[in-house]
C-alpha cells in the first residue's frame, strides 16, 4: 500500500485509535476492583474519624470490622427496614447514597467503642465551590455528639477547607442536636455570635460560605434523622 496515500493514512490513525480504545477499556477493567476498594476503604477511614479514630488505609477495613457492629436503613418514622442490615460495602447501609430520594432509606451505622453504642449518620451539602459532605456520630440518648468528620471537592485552602482540621472538628464533641424535646441541631455561626436555642460552634474566619454550608449541611442531612434521634432520646 502507497503510505503517501491519505487512504492509508486514515487507516493507520483508524487502527491506532481502536487499538488505544481497546487498552484504556482493558486497563479501566483491570483497575476498577481495585479503584472501588480504595474508594471503600476511605469511606471506612472517614466513619472511623468521626469516632475520634485517624487510622491508615492499611488499618481501616480491621478497625471498621471491629468496632462497626451494625448498620441498615430507616424510613422516615425513624424505623428499621426489615432486611436491611448489614456492614459490608455490599450491604445497603454502606451502598446507598443518603440523598437519593429513591433509596429504601437512610442509612445508620452502629459502633461500639468502649462498650458504649455510638449512632453514625452522613451528611452530604455544599459549599462555596463545590460539594461537602461528613459524618456524625451520636451518643445512645439520641443527642449528644460524640464526634464528628468533613470533607469537601474543593474548597479554599485555609479558609473553607479548615472544616477537615482537628480544630474545627473538635468544637462539636459534646454538642446537643435536641432541645427541649425539639431536634435542633448544632449551629455554625461567626466568632463571638450565639445562636438562639440551639448549641452552637465557631465558623472558619474568612470561610464565611463554606461556613454556611456546614450549618445548613448539619441542618437538613441531620434534620432528616430527627425521628430516628428522638426515638432514641426518648428510649434513653
């Protein structure tokens, strides 16, 4: 074949392009076990940090196993879904996205850490440039926070993106989320403000929006277990 012709020319780039195709799709094939474990693992790492426990990724899945006895879905009235329990990635509570409106439900992790019961819930919100998300762990009266963990896509570094900082963290350990009776939740307001009925927490100065996002995050996410809380603070 003429290699001058642009009929050879357009074969060879065809050729080149299909056979580039073939081996991204074979390396994607290849990885994505191993794409999904790691994405499983932080997953594992972020609910550990909300129990005051920053492990390696090498440590998570052992430690996750070890202190995360239960986990399954509630309905609205804050009940179980029958059939739903499990701890695995495979299980529903740990594969379902809590702000799909189409789940079976919300899901709650249960962990014991010294021998006291520890209630886990997601939130996902948004910040000032794009997505964040976190992870609260409650104390068996329903109320009381016992930790606390964020992250974000993409917020400012050392501004909005303090919310992942010990420090931030920190200030809700010991927080309440109910009221006299009224689910709450944990405000975020600037330094020096208060906030009327409700426990409150420092903002990060100069992540004015990110803030925001934290509150309405806290909020809304958190709002939607307030049966599941009040259940237990009334069991309490």
């Amino acid at each position: 074949m003429n290699r001058e012709n642009s009929g050879y020319t357009i074969l060879y780039a065809s050729i080149m392009v299909i056979i580039v195709a073939l081996g991204l799709a074979f390396t994607h094939q290849a990885l994505s076990g191993r794409q999904t474990a790691n994405v499983n693992i932080d997953k594992m790492q972020q609910i550990l940090r909300s129990l005051k426990m920053d492990v390696s990724a090498a440590e998570a899945q052992k430690r996750y196993d070890e202190l995360v006895q239960n986990a399954y879905l509630i309905n609205p009235d804050g009940k179980k879904v029958e059939g739903s329990e499990g701890t695995t990635p495979d299980d529903p509570a740990f594969s379902t996205d809590p702000d799909d409106e189409t789940a079976a439900g919300l899901p709650v992790y249960e962990a014991v850490v010294e021998g006291s019961v520890k209630y886990i819930i997601p939130m996902q919100g948004t910040g000032l440039w794009g997505p964040i998300w976190g992870y609260l762990s409650v104390e068996a009266d329903g109320s009381t926070i016992y930790g606390a963990e964020f992250g974000h896509q993409g917020e400012t570094p050392g501004l909005g993106a303090e919310i992942v900082t010990p420090s931030f963290r920190g200030q809700f350990v010991g927080k309440e989320l109910i009221k006299e009776g009224t689910f709450r939740s944990v405000a975020v307001v600037k330094s020096g403000q208060t906030a009327a009925g409700r426990d409150y927490v420092d903002g990060i100065s100069g992540g004015t929006i990110t803030s925001k996002g934290v509150d309405a995050m806290l909020l809304n996410s958190v709002g939607k277990y307030g049966n599941f809380l009040m259940n237990l603070n009334a069991a309490r």
